[in-house]
C-alpha cells in the first residue's frame, strides 16, 4: 500500500518526514548495537550498518532478478554480512 501512498504527491510529502525520522532512529538503534556487541568505534559501527544495508539489498535486488530462492538468498545473505562484520573486527584486533 505505501507505493500507491507515494504515488499521491500530498501524501508523500506528508509521510516523508516521518518516515525519514523513523529511518534515522532505526539506523542510530543498529549502530549503538552493532558498537556495543562488536566494540567497535562508532564510526566502524557505522561503516558495517551501512554496508551490511547495501548487502542486503543487493542480494534482494539479485535474487529477485534472478529467480532465486528467497530462503536461501537470505541464509546467503547473512552469512556473507557476518562474515564482513567478524572480519572488520579481526583486523582490528590484529
């Protein structure tokens, strides 16, 4: 329903705001976790959120395209981000 939603410019400009607020606090709830279980700088939190978004939605973006299974692009998907995030966190141990 939210893509018929946008599609009405009064509705979009109304619901943007808040989307975008609800956007930021999730993101700053990701990366405070992220910090907090990988103790990581803030700055590297934010660096693995962030690419861990981009992965994610690249493997969506593949897997739709592609026809595959959805199941198993996502088993995919997180074993490739915790794979990232355990290696971002080894180098800065070494």
């Amino acid at each position: 329903i939210l893509p018929i939603l946008q599609s009405q410019p009064e509705l979009a400009a109304a619901i943007k705001q808040p989307r975008r607020a609800h956007g930021d606090e999730i993101a700053r709830f990701l990366v405070h976790t992220t910090r907090k279980t990988y103790q990581l700088s803030t700055r590297q939190a934010q660096l693995v959120v962030g690419m861990s978004s981009g992965a994610s939605i690249a493997a969506a973006d593949w897997a739709a395209s592609a026809g595959l299974d959805r199941e198993e692009t996502v088993k995919a998907a997180v074993t490739y981000i915790l794979a990232g995030i355990y290696g971002i966190v080894s180098a800065d141990r070494a």
